[in-house]
C-alpha cells in the first residue's frame, strides 16, 4: 500500500514525485499502475495543472520499467483524448516501451498527433515539473513522431493521413521536419517480415469493455434523488427501474472536448439507432453530471440541446441533489475533484439493466455508439425473457463475446453422441438391443455419423479456442480439447469416454461462462 | 501612367519581387541589432507582415521578445507583432511550441507591463507554468509576479487552476478590497462558495459592490436561493437603495412567474414605485410591469 491517504493535496506534488521514483526504482510497476486510477487518494484537491504532471510522470516512471498489458490501456486512452501536451508526450515515450510494435497503435498515435496540432509546447522530462523554455527540447509532436518510427511498417494504416499532414499548414514546425521525414522512412521500409503478431489487438485493449456481476442496486443508491434538465427530482428507481440504461457521465465545464462534449454528442447518436430500431421506449438513455453543484437544470437542458440529445421521461440529464458520493460507488466512477470541481475524468459508459444495475461498462477509450446499443439490446432482450433476472443471468447474453449458455452446452452435444456411440462388440450387442426396442438401429449403423460427430467436436474445440483467444482466457478451450481427444481416444479403445464427457462439458460451460461467476469481481481496469 | 508590361516582363518583375522577400530581409537583422536605434528597430519589428509572417521572421521576433538587453519597447513591439500573427499567420500554429517557450522565458522581466502582458497570454492559454508562478505569488508575496487582484484575475480563465482555496483566504485576510474583489469573482464559479455568498449578500456591512457580486454569483451558482433573498432585501427597509436595486431586477430579470402573485411584495413594489431613490423606483416599476399589476 502507498502512503498515500486522505485529501491529495496533503501530500505535495514534490512528495509524490519521490515516491513515483522510488517505487519505478524498486520495480513495483502494479503500484505504479494503481496511481493512475482517476479516484486515487493523490489527485484529490489538486488543479487540472498538477493532475497532468502527475500522470506524465507516472506514465514516464511506467516506461522505466516497461509497458505492460496493464498499463497499456492508460497510455492509449492518453493519445487518444488526451489534450494536455505533458501526459501526451510521456504517454507517446511510454508506448516505446511496449514489448513490440502493433498496428494497432497506429491510429491513436495518428490521433494524438492531430490533437497536438497547432498546442505543441517544448517540455522537460529532465526533472519533475520541469517546463522547457530551450528550443532543443522535446515536444508531444516530437515524442509521437519518434513512436510513429518505432512502430514502422506496422503503421502504415495511417501512412497516407500522416503524409497529408505534411502539407498541412500549423502542423509541423521547421525543428519537427527530420523527425517527420525520419517517421515516414520507417513506415516505407520494406522490412520483410510477416509478422503473424502485428495486427493482432494488444491484450490490454480488450479490457475497454467488462461485463459486472456484483453491482447492488440497493441501499443508497436506490434513496438517491437526482433532479432532471426539467427541475423534476426523481428517485433512483424512478429513472432506471423497468427498463435497460444507457448512461454516460460528463460535466458542461469540461475543457476537453474529446471528452463529456462529445460524449454527450455520441450519447445524441446512440438515441438516433435507438429510434432507427424503434427501442426509445425499450431502452432509456441518461447523462449524469459529475458537477452537480454547477450543472444547474436550464445548463443541463442547454448542454445537451446543443449536442443532440433528444429529452423525454425514458431519455434524461441528470444531477445528484445530495452530491456524487453514492454514485462514485455505484458506478466505481472514474473521477477526482478539487472542491466541487471535477480536476480529472476518464470516459465512462455504462449499461444498466432493468433493476439499476450495472451490468457492464465501457471504459478510457472512446466507446462505439452501434456497440453500446448491441450491448444494452442484448441486456433488454434477457430482460423481456428472463424476468427478474439472476444476478449472474446477464453474463449469458448472447453479444459476440458473450454467447448464450445454451448455445455453449448444444456445442457439446457431438461430443456425447459420438462418445455414446459403440465401440466394441459388446457395446454393439447392448445398444443394438436397447435401439431395437426402440427402433433406433438403423440411426448408429449409419456409415456418416461417425465422421459428421468428429467434424462436430472439431467444431466444438475451434469454437472454445476462439473464443478463448478472444477473452485472453484459455481453460476452457483447453479442457474440450482435451475431453475430443479422450472421445477419440476411446473410439480406439482407451476406456477414456467418461472422462472426455466430462472434460468436453465442462471446458463448453466454461468458455460460455464469463470470468465474474468464478471471480467475486470483475477486473475492471484501473479499479482493481 | 502606369507602362504596360509584356507577359515576359511581368514574370521577370514577379520573380525579382519575390527574391526581394527571399533575401531582402535586411529589417530582421535591424530589429535584433543592438547598434539600431529603439525606433529603428521598433519600424523593423512592425514591418513583419502578421498574415504573411514566416517561420524565420516568428523565431526574429521570438528572438527580440526574449532579448533582456533590447529596448522595452522594441520588445513589446514584438510581443504585439506576435500576437497579430497568432490569428493572422498560417505559419504560426507550428511555432506555438517555441512561443510559448519565448514567453515564459519572460515571466520574470523587470519591465511590469511586459510581465503582466506575457501572463496574461499564457494564462489564456491555461498554462501551467504561468498558474504555477501566480498560485505561488498570491501564497508568497516575495514571489509575486503581479498585484494579487491582476493575478486571481489571470487564474480565472482557468476553473481548474485550483485557485480556489487560495482565493478563499484572500476574501478571509485581504491585502486591498480590489483583491477581495477579484477573489470573489473567481469563486463565483466555485459551487462549494455558494453557502459564503448568501452570508455576504446579506452582511449588511459589507460594501454594495461586494455584496452585488454577491449576488451575481448566487445567481450562477444557486438561482433559487438569490431569488429567496433578493425578496427578503426587497421587504426590508434599513437595506441600502444600491442592493435593493440589484434585488429588485434579480427578481424582474430571473424570478419565477408566480412572483405576480406574492402580494406582499408587490405592495412593497409598489411603496418603492413611488419612494426612495429614482434608480430604485424605476427597478421596481419594470418589476410591476412586467408582472402587469
């Protein structure tokens, strides 16, 4: 545990600096991950400003040590919606850090690089704090240019945009030419390699979206009263019971506008798919302020006019009246404040389901407005068949990471028929008698049931390994490989059906389920 | 009369004009040259076109902005070039890493208006820097760039420069009312200031230009409570004619409809209408009319 507590601010930024290094020297990269977390104790009560130096020198003491799967997601949500050009440019130096170039960092090392446009600034990475008043110095542009070569060919995506900024009036300064032309050289080399690795998507990326299992819509949360764009205070369970939510967090006094403006403009759009598939009255939308105090109804109804956001009794902007202290818990937000005022956020959407429940969230990076939808449909469609639901129901919604449970156990089927199937004269002499009772025999003399139920386990096992591969959790592929290998093996004698029928059962209800049921919590980044 | 060129020619005089921008930039080695007379060097500086100003002729005047042994007027001269050529010049956007580099190299000149210029800019740009050197002189007046009122001014062009707790020990001990002023403004974006502005606005010791921010800040920050108050002003005759008028077009400009209907406030309108001050009884006929009595 760092020793860290209490307001922030009690804490000077030259103390958390020493303690950044201290904890980069004795290599305890997960305590340095952990004070990048919005909510941490050592943001509390401090300015925009020293919130930006802090996280650029974290994100620099990171890249000592090497970037990790981790921590990976932190520096990409910084090239992506980042503005302040200190954690931009240690965020660009820190992805140097990573094992390997991906192409997948090309079109966020493109973004910061048009974020950067015309607010590059020379800084210092020399000492904490430090500003760099000598032309020599690095900038953002400088330190993502430098990344855009490291990446190299794998960046060549984004290889037309970066040279049609070369152009660009306000862009590149005379000093940034080299490091340009130098990035472009390295995206054009022909290194030969076909590196199986390089559009693959970095493990940290995925953790953008979880599912959650132990979100309570009890207690607190359920007393508190929020007040619309309208000035009509609600309850908790007056806006979110009895249907799907969609509900994203901004405040109007938000300078960035990567961030709560356009949040609340995509918010705008994902009421748009809504109408086009006729669900506004199935699933609710809300935009909740992290600025309660300020965000007064007449501001809350401009804001989102202005972006959008279509109002109604399913679709609303909302404040807490008594504060954000129960909804900081109930969402886990990711947020910090000095006073009143937000000093840090990150980009946060969530999806409640019919009981104010949060049953997943999107977080850091930008979220894609068709997704969300997918998502809360999913959700919606459990709740119109599944009324009330389990508190683990919802991990079987059948959204392309998520299939249905069902669907999972039907894979397996071919497994148990095959390894039914008889084997030896004996089992012929029983299944023939107890198949002519029912007249079945004809069914396991058939010569293509055989290889249609090995083709069908195959199927099975590919299906686990995919989808295994894509949650980066691999036991349950693994235990239906093995359980089709037994029912093979004991069509050859080993007496192993048995055991292949339950390996192959277990390994589909494992790949089926998702991490929450076998974990109390959900690995939310940046929570944990 | 004007002589009619051939289209050779024309190509020929176009070119040499264009050698005369290339190379014909004898002004930038005037306005950087020690040797050069202020005013001399105060023409060149102001021969830099701003919508037509280039990568050598910004870095010339970045040079002569930073240039400590330069005449101050050659260097503000340069500092309102560059300014111009901020909104004017295409080139500019790329050099805005070094010019803001040039000007917080000067945040500490001995020249105040130069001082006070520079951190104006960067304080626009809510750099951190700048914030930093402010935050600093208001809790250190030995390190005080500016008067503490001109530097809670610069503060709040920035909400989150965490100007606040500062500014609040400045409307508790200040040096010089402007500085409580100016902290009052500030914090009247603070939403947790809003239980101090209620106490000032009814402190009847207090000055009625205090107490009128006051109530602008209640206004942005608790409407229904500056409305709650402004009544209670309004009913209460020892209050002074200045914050009764603020009171008086609170309630007109932002009171609710219903206010028609509260009689014992119009019957005091009315008693105002026609007593105290003329500024108060023109406020309180614009409230009668507007909710036609």
């Amino acid at each position: 545990m760092l020793p860290v507590t209490g307001e922030g601010a009690e804490t000077s930024e030259a103390e958390v600096a020493a303690l950044v290094d201290s904890l980069a020297a004795s290599g305890r990269q997960a305590d340095l991950l952990d004070l990048l977390r919005e909510d941490h104790a050592i943001y509390d009560q401090r300015g925009g400003a020293a919130v930006s130096r802090m996280r650029g020198w974290v994100l620099l003491a990171l890249e000592r040590g090497g970037i990790t799967q981790d921590a990976l997601l932190f520096v990409l949500e910084e090239l992506e919606s980042g503005l302040d050009p200190y954690p931009v440019a240690a965020a660009a130096r820190a992805l140097r850090a990573y094992a390997a170039p991906s192409e997948a960092f090309a079109p966020f090392l493109l973004q910061a690089l048009t974020n950067m446009a015309g607010h590059d600034e020379l800084l210092s990475f020399e000492a904490y704090g430090e500003y760099a008043v000598d032309s020599s110095a690095t900038s953002p542009i400088r330190e993502i240019l430098i990344t855009l070569a490291w990446v190299g060919p794998a960046a060549k995506s984004v290889l037309a945009d970066l040279e049609a900024l070369r152009d660009q009036p306000g862009v590149l300064s005379r000093r940034l030419r080299p490091d340009f032309e130098r990035a472009v050289s390295a995206i054009c080399r022909l290194d030969g390699k076909d590196d199986d690795n390089c559009c693959k998507l970095p493990e940290g990326l995925r953790h953008v979206f979880s599912w959650r299992s132990d979100s309570d819509a009890s207690g607190s949360i359920a007393q508190t009263l929020f007040e619309d764009q309208t000035g009509a205070r609600l309850t908790f369970p007056d806006i979110f019971h009895g249907r799907p939510t969609i509900v994203v967090f901004f405040y109007t006094r938000c300078d960035n506008l990567l961030k709560c403006s356009l949040t609340v403009t995509k918010l705008g759009r994902v009421q748009a798919l809504l109408r086009g598939r006729d669900l506004s009255g199935t699933i609710g939308t809300a935009a909740i302020t992290y600025d309660p105090g300020f965000d007064s109804p007449e501001r809350l109804r401009s804001f989102g006019g202005r972006r959008g956001f279509r109002f109604d009794s399913n679709h609303r902007m909302l404040r807490a009246v008594d504060g954000m202290d129960t909804l900081r818990h109930h969402f886990r937000l990711g947020v910090n404040f000095t006073g009143s005022l937000v000093n840090r956020h990150r980009i946060e959407a969530y999806v409640l389901n019919a009981q104010g429940r949060v049953v997943c969230s999107f977080e850091r990076l930008r979220w894609d407005e068709q997704e969300l939808v997918d998502r809360a449909v999913a959700v919606s469609n459990e709740h119109e068949s599944a009324a009330p639901m389990s508190p683990a129901s919802h991990m079987c919604a059948p959204t392309p990471d998520h299939p249905n449970c069902s669907a999972a156990l039907l894979r397996s089927l071919p497994s148990l028929a095959l390894a039914f199937l008889p084997k030896c004269p004996i089992c012929w002499a029983a299944y023939l008698s107890a198949f002519g009772l029912a007249g079945l025999e004809s069914v396991a003399r058939l010569p293509w049931i055989q290889p249609v139920l090995i083709g069908a386990i195959l199927i099975n096992v590919a299906s686990a390994w995919l989808r295994g591969r894509g949650t980066g959790r691999m036991a349950g592929a693994y235990l239906a490989g093995l359980g089709a290998l037994a029912i093979i093996g004991s069509r050859f004698g080993a007496p192993v059906a048995p055991l292949g029928l339950i390996l192959t059962l277990a390994g589909s209800v494992l790949t089926a389920l998702d991490r929450e049921l076998r974990l109390p919590r959900v690995r939310t980044v940046g929570k944990e | 009369m004007s002589k009619k060129l051939g289209p050779r020619k024309r190509s020929r005089r176009a070119a040499s004009k264009g050698a005369t921008k290339a190379t014909g930039r004898g002004y930038l080695s005037v306005m950087k040259s020690g040797k050069k007379s202020a005013a001399e060097r105060t023409k060149a500086v102001s021969a830099v076109s701003p919508a037509t100003a280039d990568d050598s002729e910004l870095a010339s005047l970045m040079a002569v902005l930073t240039d400590k042994t330069a005449p101050i007027r050659v260097r503000l001269a340069a500092l309102q070039s560059l300014g111009a050529a901020r909104f004017a010049s295409p080139a500019f956007a790329s050099n805005q890493g070094d010019y803001i580099a040039a000007l917080r190299k000067v945040v500490d000149d001995p020249d105040h208006e130069l001082r006070q210029r520079v951190l104006g800019i960067l304080a626009r740009e809510k750099d951190g820097y700048a914030q930093n050197r402010l935050l600093e002189g208001l809790k250190n007046k030995d390190k005080a760039l500016l008067p503490p009122e001109k530097a809670l001014q610069l503060l709040g062009y920035d909400v989150h420069a965490n100007a606040y707790p500062v500014a609040r020990e400045i409307v508790q001990n200040p040096p010089n009312q402007q500085a409580k002023r100016e902290a009052l403004r500030l914090l009247a974006a603070d939403a947790a200031s809003a239980p101090m502005f209620e106490k000032i606005l009814q402190d009847k010791n207090e000055s009625s230009e205090i107490r009128q921010i006051g109530a602008a800040a209640l206004h942005a920050l608790k409407p229904d409570s500056l409305q709650a108050h402004a009544r209670a002003i309004v009913m209460d005759p020892s209050e002074s004619d200045d914050i009764k008028q603020t009171c008086l077009t609170a309630l007109t400009q932002f009171g609710p409809p219903q206010i028609g209907e509260d009689k014992t406030l119009m019957d005091r309108v009315d008693q105002l209408s026609t007593r105290g001050s003329a500024k108060v009884q023109d406020s309180a006929r614009e409230l009668r009319a507007k909710y036609k009595r």
